[in-house]
C-alpha cells in the first residue's frame, strides 16, 4: 500500500493529465482546444513576425538568393 501511495504521489501530474486527456476525447472537446491552439499560434506568429520583421526579411532574401 505504501509503494502505491509513493507511486500516485510521484506521479500525480501526469495521472491527472491523462485524466483531462480522456476527458477530452471522451467529450470530443478536444477540437475546441486544437482550434484554440491554432489561434493561439497564429497570434504568437503575428507577433513575431512584427517584431522581427527586418530579420525575417534579410533571411527570407538569402533563402530566395541561394535557390
């Protein structure tokens, strides 16, 4: 009993995200989270690519120079 109390106590996380993964596919809400995820990284995109926009586009000129 004691080995088993250590084993849910070291791996409490991970036994709680497989909880909320079978949730999710069980409820089929895992396809609002992927289109969130994907709005998300486009956000994140749209960030970087307007803070690094200059770097992006000397980068993108030696790619197209080198083809």
């Amino acid at each position: 009993m004691e080995d088993f109390k250590n084993f849910l106590i070291r791996f409490r996380y991970q036994i709680i995200g497989a909880l909320i993964a079978i949730l999710l596919l069980c409820t089929g809400l895992y396809k609002v989270v992927l289109w969130i995820l994907v709005i998300l990284a486009g956000i994140y995109c749209g960030y970087y690519f307007g803070k690094n926009k200059e770097q992006i586009k000397e980068k993108l000129k030696n790619l197209i120079d080198k083809m």
